[in-house]
C-alpha cells in the first residue's frame, strides 16, 4: 500500500498543475492554492490547432511540486460543455505531453519524505482524468521505489496500475509486542 502512495503523489499533486495552463478543473482551486509558473527557453501558440508549446528546459512549479522536461505540449477543446464527465469546454486544457527526460520532484513535508520521480514521456488526459507515465518510469519516496513499462493513474478513482511493476520497499522493524504476521505462529 505504501508504494501505491508513492505512485500517487505524481498524478494527485500533478494534476493541479497540468489544469493551470487553462481553466481549473471543477470543483475551483481554493485561492491559497500557489499559482503554476510554466518557464521555457521558447513557446509556440497555434490558435488554429488549438495547442501551445513550450520548449527548451521547460520548468512548471507550484509550491513545492517541480517538473522539468524537454518540451511540453498543451492541448486545448475546441467546445464543448464542462463540467465532470464532460468534454472541457472550448479554450480549457484537454490534454497535456510532457516529453524528454520528465523529472517531477515534491519537497518533504511534516510526515512525508521528498518524492522524486521521471519518465521519458507523460500524457494528461482531462477529461478522463488519467496520467500516463512512459519509458521507464519510476517513482521514490525515502527509500521506497517503484518502477515499470508503464505507470497510469486513474484521478477520479484513485487507482494506480503499473505494466510489470518492480519494487523495492523498506519495511519497518516489527514492534515490540506486535502480533506475529501470517505463518509465524507458533515459531
């Protein structure tokens, strides 16, 4: 269960970021949210396709979330209603690719170790709330990582599903006192 909070913290905490480049996603962001800084060496807008791209050690941060990549490409609906289920409507992000050596890096917080995480490519799709981590994908938190082919999170169900996971878990030393696990009775 640990490595599946590990994984999460990429889609949970990324997810606010990824809709910044547009309209936020329903419910609001509470406004003590920090606002998304997005810095590229270059951006191109194409109205008529309606994408934007950044380019050229591109950096998105929000409080303590940072991702960096090579490019990033945004997606925007051309109509539509939104709403949760919906189709974002017209000038909101539908989808986003971050490309090329996608770093995501969280601060430690009370309770909770620096995560740090990277892919070659990761796919936000809005409107099906999912993100998809791609060439060789990992995620770290403390000492605890997993990785696969591919890492995809489901945003609106809170579940995470990894193509040929590998993990590597740090468990704790048992408690005095605590009850032997499955197959120690009696030893």
């Amino acid at each position: 269960m640990r490595h599946t909070r590990c994984l999460a913290w990429l889609a949970a905490l990324l997810a606010p970021a990824l809709a910044a480049a547009g309209e936020p996603p329903a419910p609001p962001r509470p406004a003590a949210d920090p606002p998304v800084q997005i810095r590229s060496e270059r951006l191109r807008v194409l109205q008529r396709e309606g994408r934007a791209v950044f380019s050229g050690q591109v950096e998105a941060v929000q409080g303590e979330l940072r991702v960096r990549c090579d490019e990033l490409e945004v997606r925007y609906a051309r109509g539509g209603q939104a709403g949760p289920g919906k189709a974002p409507a017209s000038g909101e992000v539908e989808r986003m690719w971050f490309r090329g050596q996608v770093d995501i890096t969280q601060a430690a917080v009370e309770g909770r170790a620096a995560r740090h995480g990277r892919c070659r490519e990761a796919e936000y799709d809005r409107p099906a709330q999912r993100l998809v981590c791609t060439g060789d994908p990992w995620v770290e938190e403390g000492p605890n990582r997993i990785e696969g082919e591919r890492i995809v999170y489901l945003l609106g169900r809170d579940e995470v599903q990894v193509v040929r996971p590998r993990a590597v878990l740090e468990l704790p030393p048992p408690r005095p006192g605590a009850p032997a696990g499955p197959g120690k009775a009696g030893r």
